[in-house]
C-alpha cells in the first residue's frame, strides 16, 4: 500500500483516470486534478465527489506539491506539468501501476478485455456480481447507469475491470491490461484499432496473447466465437477456454434472438442443453453477446441462473452507449460513443432494429486515434450508409494527424453518395446544428456519434430544435 497522502492526477478527465480519483478519494487520499478540457459525463461526476479539476494545465496546478503523480496516458512530453513534475524530480506513476500496488493486490482480477463492448461487458459482469450478493470491486471505463458511477470498493474479494488495449503512460508503451494479472479474462473481439500506437493487426494481437498468457491454469478465458484474431490470440492458452456465440460447437450458444421495438430476448444453450431465457431492455444483437459472456463468466463463478437472468432484466446500460440524450418535437436524439466503424455499424444496425421505419441520422466527429486516419476510409462510409442522412464534421485536430494518413472525409462522403445515400461534409457543430435541425421531422432518430466532447452538440442540437419550435408555432406539422 502506498503511504502518500496528496495524489494528482494529469489528464483526470479520462474515464479510468476520474476512476481512479473517485476510488482514491473513497480510500482517504487527498485527490487533485487538471486536464485541457473537461466534459459530461465524467466532469459532474467528478464534480459529484467534490474532486477539484484544474483547466488548463499550468505548473502552478502543481502547488502545493503533491505526494504523488499518476500521468495519464494522453499525457505527451512538452506538457506543461509534466515538465514540471519531471524537472522538479516529483514521484510520479502510471493509472495501472496503482491500480495494482493499491486496489488489485488480494483480490480475485476478473478482466473483461477486447476492441469492442468492454465497457458494457464490464458493466453487466459487476451488476450481476452485485446482485449475487459479493460485494465486488470494479472499475469500469464510463458511468453504468445501474450503479450511478464507474467504480466501486465493495468488500467482497472479487475485482472486475475493464482491461485497455491502450498504452500505459508516456513511459510504458505496453498495454494497461497487462499490469492487472487476472484470474479470468473475457476476450469480446480483436480488431485494429490505435493506429496511433499499434503498426498493424499483428501487433494486436501480439498485445492480446500477451494477456492471454498471464491467465494461470486454474483461471478460465470467455471468448466470442468467431474471428481469426481471436483464435490467434487464444491459441497458447493455458487455462480452460469457453465460446460463446452462434456456433454451433460454442459453450454458450445464443439462440431464438428477438430484438423487439421495448426489449431484447433470446435463449442460451449449455453445451448444446437448454440453460437460460434472458431479457434486457438493451437494443442491439452486439449487446446480446456481451450479456451472453457476462452470464457464462458468472456462472462459473457459481452465481446462479435466476439470478443472471434477473440482473439483465433490471441492467440500465452505460452513459454514451445509445444513451437517450433528449425528445424534441418527436426527434429522438442519442448519444452513442463510436470510435471504429464496427462500433458505429453495429451501433446504427442496433438503432434500424429498435426504431424500425423512422428515419436515421449520423452525425459523425471523426475523433479517435483510429477514425481521424484514412486506414478504414471505405469501412467507414459502408458502416455510416446504414443511416439515412448522413453528416460527418472536421476531422478532430486534422493538424496532428500527416496529410498523406489522413481521414479523407469528403472522400467518405463521396463513397456514401454513390450507393445513394446523402452525405454531406459540415465543418463544425455550430454550422451542423444550424443546418440540420430545420430538416429534422417528427420520428427521426438522430445517432451522434463521438468518443469526445464534439463541442456540446448535444446540448445544442435540442435547444436548436426547441428554439426553431418556438419560433415557428406552425412548425407543428413536425410534431
């Protein structure tokens, strides 16, 4: 354990790292904090635990000087306080490494890891834990809904997280999973994605049979059924290994799936036996698969199937994953963390399945290290042409990003069109919000879509549409 009492945190606004601060602050420990910019949802959430976030980074965010640093993994060389810390010879450290000295040491580490659905994995893994009765420990990359915050320190010896792919600091170049030694791992899905830090497909997998390998022999891995690359990475496994999925051979087999317009339900098979009916209030045949793993994880941890099933039924989901942000004039708008075009595929084929013959927007901010690139250009249109009308803004910091690597968005947009849908480039939130909201009609389904901030549209959208409302009491033919 450590014996620091003042801890600050560069880059506290990130999901882990507002996290970490909640679970520090809950421990005792004095807790302070800056980032560039901080936003919803983790910015009231650290504002909820009464965690000071400082804006924008300054030395003097340094002063009084702290006991201890945890350097965020956004966080360059050329940072005002990470020169600071470095010239002033300030301990410092990475997320993982005190989440392990600190949290995971004692516990049993169930990890929950893969390109896709980790977040809501993890979270319906800790509900169902926490509805057994075990008191878990968990640390989740978002807000679960079901709990109100993205960690809890319960008492029990279970700890589920969230395990990134993502490097570690400006100092530690592997991935923060590796630092968690697990007992049980739950592998989704291995794409590629980071392209900023990952050279190509192989280099995933290499960081996922990494992982792979620390699982001892007495520990069990979930792992979807399908895709070369997660057979690649589970390939020297140790420990038992269990599928879930369609297949036919797989250890828990989704079968009779109904995505209805108010609910999901499906069965799972055993082993090929009759085991479990299952409902949530979740769209999406991807969420599916990730309720299906948190229920195979937690069966072999002895929880039993009613209450699995009873736990799905009660889940909320996770803030930014299809999350309802607002209703206007019949416009529903949401609110959906996309980062990869299998994430937004996924997501919008969800959104056709639970709003079926409304039509669908998708309002794109190209903003991770993956989508500002050009490396996925064409699965980025055919993931976008799911929706009906289609606006993609500027590339997030186009500067940092070499032209010939670049995300080509009129390109994208010029590939939509030609398999005839709509697809317009519009520079900014503000030109967005003013352009699109007098075309929007009763029944639409307005899909935003970012892994940032993307400059409050999503408090600006509505109040646009409420505005035109109020303007124009004859707009109510779009009611």
């Amino acid at each position: 354990m450590i014996s620091k009492q003042h801890i600050h945190l560069i880059g506290i606004c990130g999901t882990a790292m507002a996290s970490l601060a909640g679970m520090l602050a809950e421990r005792g420990f004095r807790v302070t904090g800056s980032d560039a910019a901080a936003y919803p949802p983790m910015s009231d959430f650290l504002d909820s635990l009464g965690i000071q976030v400082s804006q924008p980074f300054a030395a003097e965010n340094l002063k009084p000087t702290p006991d201890l640093v945890v350097i965020g993994n956004a966080i360059s060389r050329g940072n005002v306080e990470l020169e600071y810390v470095l010239d002033q010879r300030i301990p410092f450290c990475s997320l993982p490494q005190l989440l392990h000295d600190e949290f995971l040491r004692g516990k049993e580490v169930l990890v929950v890891a893969g390109t896709h659905g980790k977040t809501t994995t993890t979270s319906m893994l800790s509900w169902i834990f926490e509805c057994a009765g075990t008191r878990p420990s968990f640390l989740i990359g978002g807000i679960a809904e079901n709990f109100g915050r993205s960690f809890q320190l319960g008492d029990g010896k279970y700890f589920i997280l969230e395990g990134d792919e993502y490097d570690t600091a400006f100092f530690d170049k592997g991935p923060k999973f590796l630092h968690y030694f697990p007992d049980a791992v739950i592998l989704t899905s291995v794409e590629f994605d980071h392209a900023d830090i990952y050279k190509d497909l192989d280099a995933v997998e290499t960081s996922f049979k990494r992982l792979v390998n620390l699982v001892p022999r007495r520990g069990r891995i979930i792992a979807f059924d399908s895709g070369d690359s997660i057979e690649h990475s589970l390939a020297k496994a140790f420990c038992r290994v269990e599928r879930y999925g369609s297949t036919d051979n797989t250890t828990w087999r989704i079968a009779d799936l109904k995505l209805e317009t108010d609910r999901t339900t499906w069965s799972v098979l055993q082993n090929g036996k009759p085991w479990a009916e299952f409902e949530f209030p979740l769209a999406g045949e991807y969420n599916v698969w990730n309720a299906t793993a948190a229920a195979g994880m937690a069966a072999n941890y002895g929880i039993p199937v009613d209450v699995i099933a009873s736990a799905l039924k009660k889940f909320q989901s996770v803030k930014r994953r299809l999350e309802v942000k607002a209703e206007v004039n019949g416009i529903t708008i949401i609110d959906d963390f996309a980062h990869h075009p299998t994430a937004i595929a996924v997501t919008l084929n969800a959104l056709r399945a639970r709003y079926r013959g409304r039509r669908l927007w998708a309002i794109l901010e190209p903003r991770s290290n993956t989508l500002r690139r050009n490396i996925f250009q064409q699965d980025l249109a055919q993931s976008l042409a799911i929706a009906d009308e289609i606006v993609i803004a500027n590339v997030f910091r186009s500067e940092s990003i070499p032209e010939a690597e670049r995300l080509d968005i009129a390109a994208v947009a010029t590939h939509i069109e030609k398999h005839g849908h709509r697809a317009r480039v519009i520079a900014d939130v503000e030109a967005i919000v003013r352009i699109t909201a007098p075309e929007m009609r009763s029944g639409d389904v307005v899909a935003i879509l970012s892994n940032g901030g993307f400059g409050q549209i999503y408090e600006k959208l509505p109040q646009q549409l409420q505005s035109l409302d109020a303007a124009n009491p004859v707009a109510a033919s779009r009611k």
